[in-house]
C-alpha cells in the first residue's frame, strides 16, 4: 500500500491509511495537538504532484478533530533520495534540510506535535524533523508512520501463542534518545 501511495498515485490509500494511524494514536497527546507531515523538497513535490505524508496527515487531523499544518516545516534543500543509502548517510544527506516556516514559530510553541511519515527506515528523517520542531519551540513531539522498514540486522520472532503476529525488535528501536 505504501509503495502504492508513494510512486504508483494512489491517493485514494492515504485516507484510509490515515485514518487507521489515528484510531492506533490513542490519548498520547491533548486537543491543541498540531498533526503536521514530513516535507517534500518543492522540486519532488513537483514531480510527484502530492506529498503522500501531508495527505495521511490531513486524514488524521480530520479523524482526530486536530489542527493540520501541512507547511509548519520545510525541505529547505534538496536531498538525494535516500532509498539505498545507509543510516550514515541518510542523517548527512538530511544536515541542514528541514526548517520550521516562519510563520509557523509561535503558532507551535509550546505545544503537541504529531508528526507523520508513511515510512520510517533509518530515522534520520523523523530526527531532522523533530530537531527543528523541539528548536522552534514544540512541546510533546509524537511520530506515527504506516510501515517500518525492519534492516538486516533486525531480529523478526514470531510467537506462535500471539496468533502468529511478528513482533519485531530493530537495534535502537527501544533508544530513549530516538523520537517517539
């Protein structure tokens, strides 16, 4: 579904796919929460057409009755595509690319954040966007997403007793220092 939204144009998946994150969100945040989306470089967006994560977002702040801020941060530089690169580089490739919008500074001190991707692999996105958010100022900043890319190095058990459903644990996943 995920590469299906992301580079087939199936729009039509980020609501559903939106709304499942929100009924799994829970109470972890209050009423002044801000659902905002990890930004596209203005020249993917422009080759792609949409930004898969601000259309989940929309979906959850209307599920959730929360404020939405599509544009709260931006791609400021353009990256590389990070498919294929390794955590290293993909926090290098991220230095210095996300920035708060201006206008958004005062409007998110201070308060929940929930910030959405459709994909978390190393990490090094969501740090960079949780970095600029927590320095303009946000209060509790959350990161849900549609699908983990478990590495190698991942150990996947499946316990027989839970009805057969993986259950996953990926160096660093359980690091307090990671986003949650």
């Amino acid at each position: 579904m995920v590469l299906d939204l992301k580079h087939a144009g199936r729009i039509a998946l980020a609501g559903p796919m939106g709304r499942t994150l929100a009924a799994r969100i829970g109470d972890r945040t209050g009423p002044d929460t801000i659902v905002v989306p990890v930004p596209l470089h203005r020249w993917r967006l422009w080759k792609r057409g949409y930004n898969q994560s601000a259309l989940m977002a929309k979906a959850i702040a209307k599920a959730r009755g929360w404020a939405h801020g599509p544009d709260v941060l931006r791609r400021v530089r353009a990256t590389p595509s990070l498919g294929g690169l390794n955590p290293a580089e993909r926090t290098r490739a991220l230095m210095g690319a996300i920035a708060i919008a201006p206008r958004w500074r005062d409007r998110i001190r201070g308060r929940s954040v929930l910030l959405v991707d459709d994909v978390l692999t190393s990490g090094a996105t969501s740090d960079a966007c949780v970095r600029a958010l927590k320095a303009a100022g946000a209060g509790k900043v959350l990161f849900a997403c549609y699908a983990r890319v478990i590495d190698g190095d991942a150990v996947v058990a499946l316990n027989a007793g839970q009805n057969g459903v993986a259950q996953t644990e990926a160096p660093g996943a359980n690091d307090p220092g990671r986003p949650a």
